[in-house]
C-alpha cells in the first residue's frame, strides 16, 4: 500500500514538471510572432521613406512694357590746370542738374554713379616726359526718368546744359511683381506638363509632389548702349529718339512628383 502512494506520488510529480516545461516552451515561443510582424512593420516603413520619384524643370516668361527709365549722364572734362578743370565739371553739373529741374526731375531720382579725378602725364614721341600734366574729371549721375515720354528731352537739355557723355539708357519695370508672379504660373505649368507627358511614356502615375524649388528671377532690361559726346551742348537739334521696347521676365523652378 506504501508502494503504490509513493508511485502515486512520483507520477504526479512527473506530470506537474512536464506541464512546467511544456509552459515555458511555449512562453519562449510566444515572442517569435511579435518581432515577425516589427520586421515588416519597419521595411514597410523603409519604402515609403524612399519613394521613386521623378523630377523636372520647368521654364515661364512674361513680357510687359517698361514703366520708368534710368538714364546716366554727365561730364568728362580735362585741362592742363587742376582748379580749372574742377571749376568747368562744377559749373557745367550745376547747369546740368538744373535742366533736370526744370523738367521736374525730382532730387530723390538723381544719383552720382561716379566722381574721377586723375593726372595724365605728357610724353613726347620719343616717349620722354615734358613735364607737362593734363588734369581729367569724370562726374556722373543717374537720373531715373518715370515718365516715359520725357527721355528724349532728358537727354536733349541735358546734352544742351552742358553734359557731354551718356553712360546708357535702361528701361525697367519699377514693380516687377505681377510679371514675376504671371512667369512663375507659366513655370510650373511648363514643369507639370513635361512630368505628365514623361510619366505616360514610362507606364507610371505621378503622385504628389514631393519638393518645389524656385531659381529666382531673371529679369532683362532693355539697354541702349552709352554713348560720348565730347564737345556736345548747345545743338538745339531736338529731342533724342528713344524706343522702351518690352521687358521679359522668367522664372526657373525645379519639381519632384513621387511616381507609382
């Protein structure tokens, strides 16, 4: 009877360390799901932190007719006397500037651009100093004309007060916002017609865009090169003729659609 309880006994031991062992197998099985299901959790995630994507440039212009002018103009003067030459680049400034007066040019629209002094040392032709010296003065201002109709005249009184050279004629758009803003509309049409037509011919779908990027403006002003007139003033021949023509506006931008 001692026997069989102890066999009883044993027996039920044995079946309480199976049971034991058999929990803690699978209590160690049990994570393998789990970090199954964080490794495609986390290479999902590297796909779409990766998508493909397909870029291209896009290119818009805008014209529009020039809405006020800078003008440079001025005297070159040159003597062999230093207080002589400055004397007539004053004087001959001062007429100049009060020409642009009379044609209600505003003080706030002249600008000096450049005041030049120098010595110019005199050589015989057998390259020998004479000792003799030749003083020059280049005085420049830049005069911004906003009314379109006036630059001829500008140049035709100034020419008569006594300036003598013309440094250029440019014609510009004081507020460039609205052609800058009608460019850049053309900008990216252009860029998202090329990324459709590529698109078709590869087989893909384009999806949002990813990144935008503008290259700034580009804006080309029409210039009338400069021009001298040594020994000019006084002609009385009439207002000079000028031609605004029309200023182009464009604009760059580069755009990345994520594709399927």
């Amino acid at each position: 009877m001692l026997r069989s309880k102890r066999v009883l006994v044993l027996g039920s031991i044995l079946v309480v360390a199976a049971l034991l062992v058999g929990g803690c197998t699978a209590a160690k099985a049990l994570p393998g799901p789990a970090v199954a299901s964080a490794q495609t959790a986390q290479g999902e995630g590297n796909s779409d932190s990766n998508p493909r994507l397909l870029s291209v440039n896009g290119t818009g212009t805008a014209t529009g007719t020039p809405d006020v002018v800078y003008v440079e103009l001025g005297v070159d003067i040159k003597s062999p006397s230093a207080s002589e030459v400055v004397e007539e680049s004053n004087t001959r400034m001062a007429k100049v500037m009060e020409a642009l007066a009379k044609l209600e040019v505003e003080k706030k629209d002249i600008q000096t651009v450049a005041y030049n002094m120098w010595v110019e040392e005199v050589y015989d032709k057998e390259g020998n100093p004479t000792g003799e010296r030749v003083y020059h003065v280049v005085h420049r201002v830049q005069v911004t004309v906003r009314d379109l109709e006036k630059v001829g005249t500008v140049l035709e009184k100034a020419l008569d007060a006594g300036a003598n050279t013309v440094g250029g004629i440019q014609f510009s758009v004081e507020d460039p916002t609205a052609l800058q803003k009608e460019a850049r509309e053309k900008a990216i049409a252009n860029a998202k017609a090329k990324a459709q037509q590529l698109a078709e011919g590869l087989g893909v779908t384009l999806g949002p865009p990813q990144s935008i990027s503008e290259f700034g403006f580009v804006t080309a002003p029409v210039v009338v090169k400069g021009m001298e007139m040594a020994g000019v003033g006084g002609g009385g021949a009439g207002p000079v003729p000028v031609s605004p023509g029309q200023l182009t506006v464009t604009v760059e931008v580069s755009v990345s659609w994520i594709i399927q």
